[in-house]
C-alpha cells in the first residue's frame, strides 16, 4: 500500500489544456485589443472614382449677357436662393443658357439629368451635357464626364477614355480630379498602376484642400504604401481631411491617437470617433462599441458596445456582426445565446471575415451553437487560414494532430503549427513546445517554444508546461530552480496543477529547500481548487504525519476527494483503509468498490487487492478463479506480492491444481522483484530443504536479502548461521 508515500513522481508530466477562443481580449487603457485590427481595418485607399463635383466651384460673373442672366437665374431656382426652390424652373433657365452655348449651364444640365432633380433621371441625357461642357474645356464637366465613363453610367463603360477626361480636368488643377486620377494609379484602371504617380496627384488634390485625398495620403503613409511609412505625415494629412468633417479620417486619427501612433490623448480620440460614428461611419461605430465593450477612452459599457455594434452592422459594416458574435458568445450586454453568436459569426464569415471564419470553425468543431460537424469546421479554419489567421492555421494543426474530420498527418500538423506559430500565435507555440517535450522528447526544442509563448502573453498554463520540461531530470538542460520559479508565478496565478507540483519540489527539496509544512500549504490550495493530485498528496501526508500531525481519519477524507475523480492510487488506498477499518470504521463493502474501480485502471495494488478479496470471499462470493485472474493482471503489471500470492494457490491447490514446481518458480520471480515475504521464504526453503534442493549458501543469500529490507526474522537466521 503507498500510503505515507504519495505520488511517485517528483513532478505530474504537464498536459496543456486546450482553451476556447474568443479574440475579444482585454485591453490596457490607452490602447485596443490586439483583435481590433479586425474589426476596423480602416486605412483603405478607394478603388474607383466617384462623382464630387463642387457645384459652387465656378466664378458667379464670370459670363456676360443674357447667357450669365439666364445662368444666375437658373442657378437662384435650383439653389433655393433669392427665390423659392424649384428645378424644373431651374432646368428651364438652365436650358436658356445653355442654348447660348454656355458651358456652366451645360454642366448643371448634366447633373439634373444624372440626380432626376425636375425632370426623369437619365444617365445618357446627363452625359450628353456634360459631353458638350467638357469639349468646352470645363473641368468639372471634364471630371464628372470621366467617372460617368468609367463607371458606365448613360453609356457603355470605357475606362480608358474616362481617365482621359480626368486627366484634362486635373491638368487644369480640379482637385476632385486630381483625386480621381490618384485612384486611377493607385487602382491600375484605365493606366498601369503608379504609386508615384498616384501620390503626385493625390497631392495636388490635397493640397487645395481636397479631403478624401487628403484622407487617402494619410492611408497611405500609415501604411507604407507608394510612400516610406510615416506616422506623423499620416496623421498630419488625416487632421487636415477631419478638420473638414471627414468621418473616415476621423476615425482613422482617433485610432491612431489610441494606439499611441500619433500626438493626441484619450479623450481626443474618443471626441474624433464619436463623432464620425455620429455622422454613420461604420468603422467609426465599430471601433465606438470597440471601446465601450473594453473600457478604453469611454467608461465601460457593454450595453453601449452592443448598441453601436448594432448600428455598424445595420450600416453593412460585417465587422460588427462579428463583435456582435463575440458578445453573444460571451454574454456581454447579451445573454448567452450560442446560435445567435453562430448566425453574426456566419452573416460576418460569408462576406470574407477571418475571425468570424475562425470563431465559425470553432463552433462547429465543439458543435456549440451548431450541430458538431468536423468537416464544416475545417471548412472555416481553411477560409480564416488562407487569409493568415494565426489562430485558425493552430486548429487545423489540431486536427490534423488527432485526425478529427481528417485522416491523421503529424507531419502535417506540424506544418499548420509551424506556420501559425511564424505568425505569432502562442497556442500553436505551446502545441510544439508540447509535441517536442511529450512525444520527442526534445527538450531543447520544448523550452524555446514555450519561452517564444511567454515572450506573448503571460499565462500560468504555458509557465506551469515549460517548468514541466525544466524539471525533466535527464535533460542536461534542466534547471530546478527555474522550474520552482515559474511553478511559483503559475501557482500565484490560481494554477491547481501547479500548486501540486510546487508542493511536490518542497516535498523533495528540489530548486528549493526541502520544507514539509510548505509541501503541505501548497497540496492544501491545490486540493482546495479541486485538484485530484492535489488531495491525494494531501491525504499521503497527513496519513504519514508529514509536515502536519499524523490523522488517518483526515488522510481518508482527502483520499476519498481524489478517488472520487478518479485517481487510482487514491482508490486504492482508500480501500485499503476500509477494509482495515483505518481512519474509519470497517466496511468491506466500500472498500471492495473502490479496489474494483482502481483495478479496472490497472493500478496493480488494488488488482491484488481485489483478488485477495474473491480468495477470502469478502464483500463477494469466495471465488478461486476470479481471483487467481486479478492475481495474474497484478503480476503482469508488476506486483511481487501479487506473484507470493499466485505460489500460495499452487501450493495449496486454490482454484488450480497444486503445483509446488510453479510455486517455486512464482516465489522466486516474487524474490527477484524485491518481496521480502518472497526472500525470505525462498530463504527458508532453501536452508530447510522443502521443496527445493537444499543450499545453504542459496538459503542465506536470499536471507540477507531480506534481513537488508528490515525483516528481523531473517536478520536474526543469518546471524545464526554467520555467527555460530
């Protein structure tokens, strides 16, 4: 029985738990959560032109005659200026003017025709117009001509010709076609794609105090696109486009000032964001539920997330649906409601939305939300993985680790785990770091990836698994102390693992010095979490009176707590205190349950436990087969009293027939394996002369043998026999 004893094992060998995901983490105050680059990608550079014509940008005055009446008259209708608004009347006036061959007349004709303002909305009539102006050389006709082109609005699209427009415009300095131009290079239509050339016309655009260009060279300096990245260029230039109310650009600065990229505090960025949220910018309502879901800049408020994540999501903003996901997965501002998670995640995931697709998979992988379905979760990981998603590249390392929905490949895996692990995922660290310790046993490789892990998070279970591989005893790299450290930090943490194995270092005075009454603390709050190992260390030292006053009654209690949750050794133990009514009253019952259970587990002692009971017939029907069965399972998994128990049915013919010769030969494999009871037996027999050939000098060998284990018996034979 191991009572007294404890675990074998200095340290339980680590088995890292795997976690849920869920990529809403916690932030530090002043700054977003790692996940919020996924929610708001912002800093997009346009890829087409649109129309932003300044319908004011002409000079009044600048006609004479009829032709300049005719137009300031037109224009008074249209604008609702100096007379009541009224279009048609506009487009009467407009048309007066235009008859003249003015060119502005022929440009506001245009834009009626394409907006349907007094007259039916058509495209190919406002082209028209605007075809007329342009060939006069107006710029603004020359610019909205050009996006009606390449867009293919009134006429069959034709990019080429569009982009000629706008370069006519932008050569006369039109800001909105400079701008349109720069998309035009940036986007590679209807020219080959320039970023240089972009960055010269979205300059010139800007510089008139065009905002979306300037909003545009912002992105672009911030992300190092056709320009050397500069954060302080790229929020100089989104000051200057949200100094004109441009939401995107406001948005984008409060996000810089967030992230610490630019000069500018809290309460400015939460000012900026709100208000481009306010004017319905997506990402900006976004970002806002972003910041209330995790407290920074705004109080938190996970009511308030929910809100503007709602408002993105209505706005088409598939981000948000994925926040809103997170929220119901978590049951923040939401009660828990899994399937709902699963419907933002996959409204989010369709639209092409990495986290949403790893969150998908996920789900149908546990089959949470959604019915189980590997193949549908390898399906998602696939899609997030493909976009670079560290996490989901993991997951399919996973799976293919276990051949769960895929046959299983470890080489595979390991190519998913290294892949993800080279895009800064800690969970695919911590999987080789673990297949390098448990199944290589390369603790090299062990230690470098678990110290890679703890390099990006803190995290007691990654600590608690490199202290594992730290305190392997044939790595010539092992360091106890080290390993006592780290144990330390987890068990601070509230790791219950952790906490055992730091009991288990005091108790054997490795990396610290040896203290029994700290053993005892440390198996304490361990147990005190529910830790099996930890209960069943506790009730060892409390039945052998280490670090603590010897209490057998106290001993069970925790023996029963770990046998409960299965620890076979516990089982074992406990039965054995039942059955000799030690620390409790007797009750063979119970104990011939919990011998069963830890027998069924393989545990050795109970197996000839269990046997012990069927020989005597106790609890159960005396039966000599049975246990002569539980005697030889016993054996096999190396029990030498389970091999003394075998010789006895030979030689008293119990369930077999009696056989002194297998007898002797069970008593002997029960000596070799150090059975006192054995060695000194087959002593006696061999000094005595029963059953075998008598020698003397075989009889005193095995004598000595069991005199050195502490039996008194044969120390007092071979003093006997050595000392005349």
């Amino acid at each position: 029985m191991r009572q007294g004893t404890g675990p074998a094992a200095t340290c339980v060998r680590p088995q890292r738990k795997k976690k849920e995901r869920s990529t809403m983490k916690d932030s530090k105050s002043g700054s977003l959560p790692s996940g919020a680059g996924s929610l708001i990608p912002g800093f997009e550079v346009p890829q087409s032109p649109v129309f932003t014509v300044d319908w004011r940008g002409r000079k009044a005055g600048s006609r004479s005659g009829d032709a300049e009446r005719f137009l300031e008259t037109g224009e008074k209708y249209y604008f609702g200026e100096g007379a009541e608004q009224d279009y048609a009347e506009a487009v009467k006036w407009f048309l007066k003017a235009a008859e003249l061959g003015d060119d502005w007349a022929e440009c506001y004709l245009g834009e009626i025709y394409s907006r349907g303002r007094g007259v039916r909305q058509d495209c190919a009539e406002a082209a028209k117009w605007y075809r007329k102006a342009a060939g006069k050389g107006n710029a603004h006709a020359q610019t909205n001509l050009g996006v009606m082109c390449v867009q293919g609005l009134g006429m069959k699209k034709n990019i080429a010709e569009g982009v000629e427009w706008l370069r006519k415009a932008a050569e006369q300095g039109e800001p909105n076609a400079c701008a349109d131009l720069g998309i035009a290079y940036s986007s590679g239509q209807g020219v080959r794609r320039n970023k240089a050339e972009a960055v010269k016309w979205y300059l010139k655009a800007a510089e008139q105090g065009h905002a979306e260009a300037a909003y545009i060279l912002g992105c672009m300096y911030h992300g190092g696109r056709g320009v050397p990245e500069d954060q302080g260029k790229a929020a100089e230039w989104f000051r200057k486009a949200a100094e004109q109310g441009h939401a995107e650009a406001e948005c984008s600065l409060g996000f810089m000032y967030l992230n610490g990229e630019a000069r500018g505090n809290e309460g400015e960025a939460a000012e900026l964001i709100r208000r481009a949220a306010e004017k319905n910018c997506p990402e900006a309502m976004c970002m806002l539920g972003l910041m209330y879901g995790e407290g920074t800049a705004v109080p938190q408020d996970d009511d308030e997330a929910v809100r503007w994540y709602r408002k993105a999501a209505d706005a088409a903003y598939y981000p948000a649906w994925t926040a809103l996901g997170h929220m119901y997965f978590e049951g923040r501002g939401l009660p828990v409601d899994y399937a709902a998670a699963a419907e933002c995640f996959l409204k989010s995931a369709v639209k092409g939305e990495k986290d949403a697709q790893n969150m998908l998979g996920d789900m149908y992988r546990i089959g949470r939300g959604v019915r189980q379905d590997s193949a549908e979760a390898l399906k998602w990981f696939r899609k997030a993985a493909d976009q670079g998603h560290p996490s989901a590249q993991n997951c399919i390392g996973e799976m293919y680790w276990s051949g769960q929905g895929v046959r299983q490949n470890r080489q595979a895996a390991v190519r998913w785990f290294t892949k993800a692990a080279e895009n800064g995922d800690p969970d695919a660290e911590c999987n080789l770091g673990e297949m390098n310790f448990a199944v290589k046993k390369n603790y090299d490789e062990a230690a470098k990836w678990y110290r890679l892990a703890l390099k990006r998070r803190d995290d007691p279970e990654t600590e608690f698994m490199l202290a594992g591989v730290l305190n392997e005893e044939s790595w010539p790299g092992h360091d106890y102390r080290e390993s006592a450290r780290l144990l330390r930090k987890a068990a601070d943490s509230g790791h219950p693992m952790a906490m055992f194995n730091l009991g288990m270092m005091y108790k054997a005075g490795r990396g610290v010095r040896q203290d029994y009454p700290r053993a005892v603390k440390w198996f304490r709050k361990s147990a005190d979490k529910g830790c099996a190992d930890g209960c069943y260390a506790l009730g060892a030292m409390y039945y052998a009176g280490i670090g603590v006053s010897p209490d057998h009654r106290e001993a069970l209690k925790w023996y029963q707590k770990a046998a409960d949750q299965g620890i076979a050794a516990a089982q074992n133990d406990a039965a054995v205190m039942y059955s000799n009514g030690d620390g409790t009253e007797k009750d063979d019952g119970k104990a011939f349950r919990l011998f069963l259970k830890s027998a069924e587990q393989g545990d050795p002692l109970a197996e000839n436990g269990l046997a012990i009971m069927y020989a005597e017939g106790t609890a159960a029907a005396q039966d000599y087969g049975e246990a002569l069965r539980w005697f030889m399972r016993s054996a096999e998994h190396g029990c030498a009293e389970a091999e003394v128990n075998i010789a006895r049915m030979y030689l008293l013919g119990q369930g077999v027939k009696k056989d002194r010769g297998t007898a002797v030969k069970w008593i002997r494999k029960a000596a070799e394996h150090g059975s006192v009871t054995a060695q000194s037996a087959l002593g006696n027999m061999y000094i005595n002369g029963k059953i075998v050939r008598q020698d003397l000098m075989e009889g005193l060998k095995w004598m000595a043998k069991a005199a050195a284990q502490g039996d008194e018996r044969a120390g007092e034979i071979l003093r006997h026999f050595t000392q005349g």
